[in-house]
C-alpha cells in the first residue's frame, strides 16, 4: 500500500460547497492547501466558510498534530505549484472542465494527479479535455465531503490511483475502486435504485413518505451503517452464509425483485414526495436539517472509531 511519507500538497480547485469542505478536512488532517476560485468574491469567503467545517471534524476527529496550512490564490499557477494531488470542483459542465483541464495541464506537475469531485460525469466524459489522460481520476464524495468518508475513485493509471488513495486515507477518507466506469459510480448507483422503489411504493400506495424514511432509518438504514448489503445476505443465511441463503431463499428474493415497481416522476408524484418532505421537516429549514444531520453524521463517526469493523 502506498504510503504519504511528506506532507501532502493539495490544490483545491473551486471553493463552493464540495470545495470548502476538501479544504477543511485536507486542513484538518495537516496538509498544505491551496485554494483557487475564478471568482474574486468565493474566494473571500473560504476562511469564514471553513470555520463550521473545521469545527465540525475537530469534535468528530480530534487532532493532536498540527494543522496545516491554507494559501487563498488568485493565480491558478500559485495554486498548482507543487501540488501532489489537484482536487477539481468545477461544476458539472463538460465543455466548463475540459476548459479548465486545458490551463491546468501545463502547469501541473508530470507525478501529480488531477482528481474530480465530478458525481454526474464520468471519467470517460471528462478524460478527453486533457492530452494525456492518465493524470485524470474521478474522486467522488458524498456530502459532506468532510464528514462522510467514502471516495469513489476511477482512472487508468495505477501509480496515480496508489497515490491518492494514500493521501485520502491520511485524511480519514475510505477510497473505494471502481473496476470499470459506470454513470453514478457505485453508491449513487445503489441509492438511486433504493430511491426508484421509495417512489414506487409512495406512487403506488404502498406507504406514506414518513412511513418509507421510517422504515429505512430504523431498519436496513441502521444495519448497513455497519454491513454492506451483500455481507448482510451473508449473516441472513445464519451457519450456511451467503451460500445457505442462495439456497433456501434465493427464489424469494427473485420475486421480490420482479415485484419491484418503475415509477414515473409524474406531476401527481412530485407533489406527494414534496408535500411528504415538508411534513417530515415539520418547518424546520434546510439550514437546520442540514445541522441536525451533521451533528448525528459526528455521533456516529465517533461510535464508528469505538466498534469493531466487520
């Protein structure tokens, strides 16, 4: 396994949302960051839009080391200088970053990685916007990028992929590989088929929004908080594994897959999940269900750090 043996040199490129969360985490983990934005005005705003974030890994990851460094930079050039992995934040616009792929070639350094925090795209959409493709990865995150540790990574070049995964693990994040590339890489994958059935079953009356959240939070929700779906399979099928529940209930589980439905997002639809959301929200703001969730995602990291990984 690639090891990070200095510290890590990291240029963030775009300072939205994804952005600044990069920034605090890569911060907090004692890295030396870089931060660029086209935009004058983002880039005032980084360090005061930093402090939450940072204040958040502190109670969710407590450091005794140091922090490291953070550089606001108008020049893109001063951004790239020495950085070992160059962490794009461009919003989801294919033309936009195979546009900036072309200014940050030239001035990337030939060992560093140009990763993407790309969710929509592929590696395949964006590796064309750079003349040797090889320096690209994608490195999705999940939101919050700073608190939720999983990094779905693709490329084609080994040594580059080995790298960042060394970075992304000295800062507490879980790379995960893909084999091939695939739209929505490997959880949005899974959460958009989870989803398509919550739609079906509200749109075919089946249960009520709050009923569906319910269930799923205090049912598989909290199991696979700690067991990924197949490892549940294989605990399902007691002394036999995943074997014995091939075996017994393998054909029942065949029949539910055929029952499963294949909504349409019609008008009708849409008013039912949106009137069922704020109904869930009970008036609370986006602002306060976002801090809700926050400080049960830091509850939970640190329950995660205390329990034994399966």
């Amino acid at each position: 396994m690639t090891q990070v043996t200095q510290t890590p040199q990291i240029a963030i490129l775009g300072a939205g949302l994804i952005g600044v969360g990069w920034a605090a985490l890569f911060v907090h983990h004692g890295a030396d960051v870089r931060v660029w934005d086209p935009k004058p005005e983002a880039l005032k705003e980084v360090e005061a839009r930093m402090r939450a974030p940072l204040a958040q890994l502190e109670e969710a990851s407590p450091r005794t080391a140091t922090r490291g460094t953070l550089t606001l930079c108008s020049d893109l050039s001063d951004a790239l200088s020495e950085a070992d992995l160059i962490q794009e934040n461009a919003p989801e616009n294919i033309p936009l970053k195979h546009a900036l792929y072309s200014l940050v070639e030239p001035l990337m350094m030939d060992s560093a990685v140009l990763a993407s925090s790309t969710s929509a795209l592929t590696w395949s959409d964006l590796s064309p916007g750079l003349k040797d493709p090889s320096k690209l990865i994608t490195a999705h995150p999940f939101n919050p990028p700073h608190l939720v540790p999983l990094v779905e990574i693709f490329g084609t070049d080994l040594a580059r992929l080995g790298r960042a995964e060394a970075i992304y693990r000295a800062a507490e994040r879980v790379p995960v590989r893909l084999m091939k590339d695939a739209t929505g890489h490997i959880a949005n994958r899974l959460a958009s088929a989870l989803w398509r059935e919550a739609v079906h079953m509200v749109q075919a009356g089946i249960a009520d929004v709050e009923a569906i959240d319910a269930a799923l939070v205090n049912g598989p929700g909290l199991r696979w908080s700690v067991l990924g779906a197949h490892m549940a399979y294989h605990l399902g099928g007691g002394e036999g594994g995943m074997a014995g529940y091939l075996a017994h209930l393998g054909p029942s589980q065949e029949r539910r897959w055929a029952s499963l439905g294949n909504p349409t997002l019609s008008e009708e639809v849409q008013t039912e999940l949106v009137a069922g959301v704020e109904r869930e929200a009970a008036g609370r703001s986006i602002a306060e269900l976002e801090a809700v969730r926050d400080k049960a995602l830091i509850s939970a990291l640190r329950a995660r750090k205390e329990a034994p990984h399966v």
